[in-house]
C-alpha cells in the first residue's frame, strides 16, 4: 500500500464510529417513532447495560485473551448485590437464625486456621494429608450442625413473602459497585485456581463455575429466596404511579401532548437511561486510559506472544488476574444495575443464552479489542434481539398472506416466527464475520 492511500484510508477509518453510532441512534429514534418513546427508552436502557457487559468480557478477552464463559455467574453475583444492599433485612430471620448462620461461619473460619497452622507445623507427605482430610471433614460436621437448623429457622419466617435475611437497606445506587466488588471477588477465587489452565479448560472452567453459583441462588432460600425470587426492589427513581399523581407533571404532560402514563413511563426510563449513561461513560474512558498506558500496551504484548512477553521477565498468571477480575467487575456492576432497571432478583432467568452467547456475540461483532466497538455491539445486538420477534411476526405475517388461509404450512409458519431472533442472530454473526471479520470498529493496532 503506498503512503497516499494510507493517508486516504486514515480519515475514513476516523469517521467509521461516528457514523456507525450515528446510525444506531437512527435506529432508535425510528423505534420511538414507529413503536413508542417508551420502547426505544427501555432498547436503550438495556442496550447500556449490555453495552458495559461487553466491555467487561472485552477487557478479558480483547486485552489478555482470556476466553470467559462465566458471564452469567457474575451477571448474577451482580444481581445479589442489589439484594443484598438495598433490600431492609427481616428482623425475624435474623433473630430466628443469624446466630445459627454466626456460629456455623465462625466454625468454618476456625477449620480454616487450624488447617494452616496444622500444615506449617507438619512435613509434607501422606500424614499431614490425612490430617488436613479429617479436618475438614470434622469442620464441615460442626459447621452443618450449626447451619442447617438455622436455614431451616430462616426459611420458616413468612415464607410466603419473605424467609430470607433481607439487606442493608442502603441505596440501591451502592449496589453497583458492590456488585462489582462481589463479582471481582469470585473472579479472584476462580483465578487463583484456573487461570493456570489451557484457555479451552479454562472456559470449561469458568462456565461449571457460573452454573454453580446460579445452583446455589436457586436453592439456597435463606440468602435471597431462590426460585420464589425478589420483588419490589427500591429504586433510584420515581414511581410512575407517584409522577401521574403530581398535578405539575400532569400540566407537563398535557402541554406537550402526551397522556400522563406514557409520559411518567417516559420520564422514569429516561432518568433510568441518564444514569446508566454515566456509568457506561466513565467506564469506557477508565477503560480506554488503560488500553492506551503501558499496562495495556504490555497486556496486548501478552495476548499476541506469551512466550516472548514471559521471556522479558512479565509474569502472565498475575497480569491475567488482573484483567480477568477487572472484566468480571463489569460484568457485576452491570448484572446490578439490571436488576435495578427490573426491580426484582430471578435467579431462574440467568440462561447461557442471554448472559453468555449473547454478550460474546457483541464483542465479536463490535471488534474484539476495541473499546468501542464493543459498546456499540452491546447496543447493536440488543437492539437486533429486541426487534427480531416483531420483525419475524412481520416477516411471517407477508409469508402467510400468499399462502391459502387455513393451511397446514401457514400454520407452520406463524407458529414458527416466535423463534425467528436465533436465526436473526446467526445470520448477523455470520455476516459480520464475513465482511467484517475484525469487527465494526476494529482495534487499532501500531499505536
């Protein structure tokens, strides 16, 4: 290539996210206008939070090349934090089984210390693991004792609409970053264990380690009522019911045309929308510092040749922790914020599919490496997975029209055009891949 067409090629590429957002707030407003304000607010209100997922997975992948399929585990880590901080705790599980839960955690921590002074002391060989073995074993005895009837206390407390401790009863807005932290957490668990591993074993890994964590929020009650999920959640915004009841809103409303329960829905996701915007904007400018600092460029070195990164002295086990607990961190504020937007915990709706397929199909379609392109992904593919059922119910609904009314294969049709979203997606996958095979805003290299 000669220098003038580089020169030529340098404008268009600079131009390319502009227009490509340019077009996806084209694509928004055209739902406001054809579908209602109240449907493109919510498409974009959970394209943001899509958009940061994203650029969690990003950040392991794009920057470290570490393959994370456990996007719905922390997703859901996430979705407890807001249980766990916003929630009022229930003074009657906690008198009927918090000293139980106490005493069982207090056994579990003893265990632990005798297990590490016990371990010190004695020389490796088969006694001394034979002694760590009844150890735990005694341990985990003790801390059942203790924690089974005090579950069982727990769950028995108004079970209808409670059994289970509750909260803080903090702001909800303080659920996000501890959601993040919760998620960083069980990312460095897992880390220190399989971040050693093949990247093949690794996703193995991190995907039975996902399935676990959503296993326990399902069946452990006590802790934010498993299956029989968490309802009315606080919410950092007003209630549309509350903005229909201000005679000031009403006049507001009425002024610019609008009825008042489309304009409360309006308000309240718009509001939803302004602050999830801030969020995504001061990550993506947190995370574009450290793509452009030494410990990004070191971290793409690390990516491209290990062998060479490791022989100049970089240690790549600590480096990989590090950027799998900082994209899990995302991966929790987002699954937080969600759960705010929704207003209730279902640990039943965390599903590879929505939490897992679908956010790897953002980044690969945005640009694997690129901030950005990721972000704009997020909005891209939500949008597609939002408007695909609509738009296959119109396709089917053109396709049946030619068809004799009543027969077997327009049946078939209608019944199968529900399900039109996976062929939807496979198809912008595919097509992505093929003319756009670095992604729609790809990462820039030579920098």
């Amino acid at each position: 290539m000669s220098a003038g067409t580089r020169i030529a090629a340098a404008p268009a590429s600079l131009w390319r996210g502009p227009l490509l957002y340019a077009g996806m707030a084209a694509l928004l407003i055209g739902v406001g206008v054809l579908q209602g304000w109240n449907v493109a607010l919510s498409i974009l209100c959970f394209g943001l939070i899509s958009a940061i997922m994203a650029l969690g997975v990003n950040i392991a992948w794009g920057y470290a090349g570490i393959f994370n399929v456990g996007v719905m585990g922390f997703a859901a880590l996430g979705g407890l934090a807001a249980v766990l901080v916003a929630q009022p705790p229930v003074a009657e599980a906690w008198a009927a089984g918090g000293a139980g839960l106490g005493l069982s955690l207090l056994a579990v921590a003893v265990t632990v210390a005798i297990i590490v002074l016990v371990r010190a002391r004695m020389a490796r060989g088969a006694a001394r693991g034979w002694v760590t073995a009844a150890l735990i074993g005694a341990g985990y005895a003790a801390a059942r004792a203790a924690f089974d009837p005090a579950v069982d206390a727990i769950e028995a407390v108004n079970p209808a609409s409670q059994g289970y401790l509750g909260g803080l009863a903090a702001p909800i807005v303080l659920a996000w970053p501890a959601g993040g932290l919760l998620a960083a957490l069980a990312a460095w668990g897992i880390g220190k264990t399989a971040l050693g591993l093949r990247s093949d074993y690794l996703a193995i890994a991190t995907l039975g380690i996902s399935e676990i964590v959503i296993a326990v929020l399902k069946n452990e009650d006590w802790l934010s009522r498993g299956v029989k999920n968490v309802t009315g959640l606080p919410r950092p915004v007003p209630y549309e019911i509350d903005l229909q009841a201000s005679a000031d809103f009403v006049a507001r409303a009425a002024a610019l045309g609008l009825d008042p329960g489309e304009a409360s829905g309006i308000a309240v996701k718009g509001l939803y929308a302004l602050m999830f915007a801030v969020v995504l904007g001061v990550l993506i400018w947190l995370a574009e510092r450290a793509l452009n600092s030494p410990w990004g460029r070191m971290m793409r070195a690390i990516r491209d040749n290990e062998t060479a990164a490791a022989a100049m002295g970089k240690n790549i086990t600590r480096r990989h922790l590090e950027t799998f607990v900082l994209g899990s961190a995302l991966v929790g504020i987002a699954g937080a914020m969600m759960v705010t937007f929704d207003g209730q915990f279902t640990p039943a709706s965390y599903n590879p599919l929505r939490f897992t397929f679908l956010i790897w199909v953002m980044v690969i379609v945005g640009g694997s490496g690129s901030n950005w392109g990721s972000v704009l992904g997020g909005f891209l593919i939500w949008f597609a997975w939002v408007e695909a059922e609509p738009l296959g119910l119109w396709l089917a609904g053109g396709v049946v029209a030619l068809l004799p009314e009543g027969s077997a294969a327009a049946d078939h049709v209608q019944a199968g055009a529900p399900h039109m979203r996976m062929i939807f997606m496979g198809v912008i996958l595919l097509t992505a891949m093929r003319f756009a095979p670095r992604g729609l805003i790809p990462e820039r290299t030579g920098r």
